[in-house]
C-alpha cells in the first residue's frame, strides 16, 4: 500500500485560500446590510428580520439565474468585477415588474481553483449593484471543484426575495386591447444572446478589436452592465393605466412580453420605431442574422417593455425624463 499522503489541498481544494477569501469581502458587503440583518458573514443561514405590518397580504417574490456565456468574455478580458452586478441587477429587474420590492440577496460562486483577487472581484460586483439597488448580500457560497472547470473559469448563481402586498402585485392582467407597448433602453446585450455573439463576432473580431462601427471595443460592448430598471419601475407602477412590464431577457421582446398577456391580446410592435445600437448591427451584418433570429434572441437595445393605456403616456413620458430616460412608443397590444 502506497505511503503517500494525499491532502485536501493536493487534491486541489485549499480551504486556506477560502478563509482568506471570505475574510477579504467582509467590509465590502457589510455595506450592503442595513438593520434588517442579523447575521454576521460566515454563519450557515442568512437572517433578515422584517416587519411587514404596513401590508394587508405580503406576497414574497424571488427570482433565480446565472450570466450564462456572458461569463467567457469576462475570461477571454480578464475583467471580472461586471458579471456579479449583471447578475444581481437581471434577477431585481425579474421582480420588480411584477411589483415587488427587492430584500435580499444570495450568490453562489464557483470555480476549479479559487484565485482570490478574481473571487474578490467577482464578489465585490455582487456587492457594488446590491448597494445600488437597495438589497442586502446576506449570504453566500464559494466553492472549490477541481475537475469540474478548466484553469480560470467559474460559474455564477443568485437568488433575490423581495415583497409586495397582494393587491399591488403586476400580474398584466388588467392589459386590454389599444394599449400602448412603452420600451426603455438596454446597457447593450444585458445577459442575453451571448452564445450567438460570441460565435460571430469573435469569428471576425479579436476583444480588443474596435471595428469602425463601434465606440467601444468588443469585450467593452459585451461587457456593458445589464441595466437594473428599479427606480424607474418604483416610479412608474404608482401611474394609473399602467398594466404591466416585461423585462427582455432570453426569447426577445415578444418573447417576454406576450408572457403578461391575457388571453387573446397580442401584440403589434413598429420594429423600426427606435434606433437599433450599433453593437446588435454588427452582430447581424457579420454574422449575417436572419432577422427572426436577432428578434428572438437579443433584447435588440430595449430592456424593458411597460404597457400601458394612452391616457398614461404623457405621465409616463414625464416620469422617465425626470430620471434621465427615454419613454418610446413602439407598438401597441391588439386582438
């Protein structure tokens, strides 16, 4: 029988490395704790104290995802500090349409070797978007799987809880025939359509490349942070006459938005009503995208979609420029 002596950490798990690790993030996600929290970092459960007696019947709503290939440019740009925001800011934006006050916040990391100033980064996103949304990071997981992944790679996941009272909830029910289809600009691909982006363009383009078209280079256009649409959604769901929103993620603009429709409405939309980004031009003129293609895959610069009755326009338009953005009609909801 061999005398070798075999360790955890030959076998490529240094559990150092993740003590260190957790110890590095404390300060920056102890900013993301208000008095709700209760636990410190490092306990096994995450507890978040609430009182919820200003609500007649509190509903919690929570959402879970991953950035998905989006992860492969941050590897091939060696910038990892977007991707946690991306993916906090994907799964608020999945509550807050449908009327829900994000709570808190979950992330799951891993990786086959833990670098710590990679997972210090990644880390920190998540933290810097919870900041801004208003969401405490109660909890975590960090882990360590030799094997599972190649030599700098690593996965993400999240989970977001939030509240809303019953009767507030945004369900798109009220959603009738001659409503106004209102979009509102996208940070570029958010977290969608990676899988097709980076077949084409890195078929063509290097990710330090700046093709003429753009502004920027290839992995800075991929790399634009998804968008988080909360401040605009907590304003614009107090409007009478708006009936729902939809927020663009994987299967396009009708894809998402037909999700909220009652039965037998559908929807009309002017595809030429807002200018297309140019990163999504590129994408379609190099790789020569079918157009139902790019519809059915890129939120094609509009991340998310408010549907609303034409009385509620003029509010709406009001709203949104006092907070910097764009209302844009595109189309209206049909029978």
């Amino acid at each position: 029988m061999s005398e070798k002596k075999f360790t955890y950490k030959d076998s490529g798990v240094d559990i150092k490395a993740g003590e260190e690790l957790v110890n590095s993030i404390k300060d920056v996600v102890k900013e993301t704790h208000n008095a709700n929290v209760l636990s410190n970092i490092g306990g096994f459960g995450g507890l978040f104290s609430v009182n919820f007696s200003d609500m007649d019947n509190p509903v919690l709503v929570s959402s879970v995802d991953g950035v998905g290939t989006k992860l492969i440019v941050a590897f091939k740009a060696g910038v990892y500090d977007t991707v946690g925001q991306d993916l906090v800011n994907h799964c608020v934006n999945d509550i807050a349409v449908c009327g829900a006050t994000p709570l808190f916040f979950l992330d799951y990391f891993s990786t086959g070797k833990l670098d710590q100033q990679i997972g210090y980064d990644v880390i920190k996103g998540f933290a810097k978007a919870c900041k801004e949304n208003g969401v405490a990071l109660i909890g975590g997981e960090t882990a360590e799987m030799p094997d599972i992944y190649k030599q700098g790679e690593f996965d993400l996941a999240g989970t977001v809880v939030g509240v809303v009272d019953r009767d507030k909830l945004i369900t798109g029910q009220n959603i009738k025939e001659g409503d106004l289809l209102i979009g509102f600009k996208s940070s570029g691909l958010h977290t969608n359509g990676y899988s097709l982006a980076r077949k084409v363009l890195f078929s063509t383009y290097d990710i330090n490349e700046k093709p003429e078209d753009l502004e920027n280079s290839v992995g800075e256009e991929l790399l634009m942070v998804h968008k988080s649409y909360l401040q605009l959604i907590s304003k614009l769901k107090e409007v009478d006459g708006v009936n729902g929103f939809s927020h663009i993620t994987g299967g396009g603009i009708v894809g998402n938005t037909k999700r909220i429709l009652p039965e037998g409405l559908k929807l009309s939309i002017e595809w030429e009503s807002w200018e297309r980004p140019a990163i999504f031009k590129l994408i379609q003129k190099t790789g020569n995208v079918p157009e139902d293609d790019m519809q059915a895959t890129f939120n094609l610069g509009l991340g998310m979609i408010a549907v609303a009755s034409e009385d509620a326009l003029e509010e709406i338009k009001k709203i949104s420029a006092a907070i910097g953005e764009d209302a844009i009609q595109i189309g209206k909801v049909v029978s």
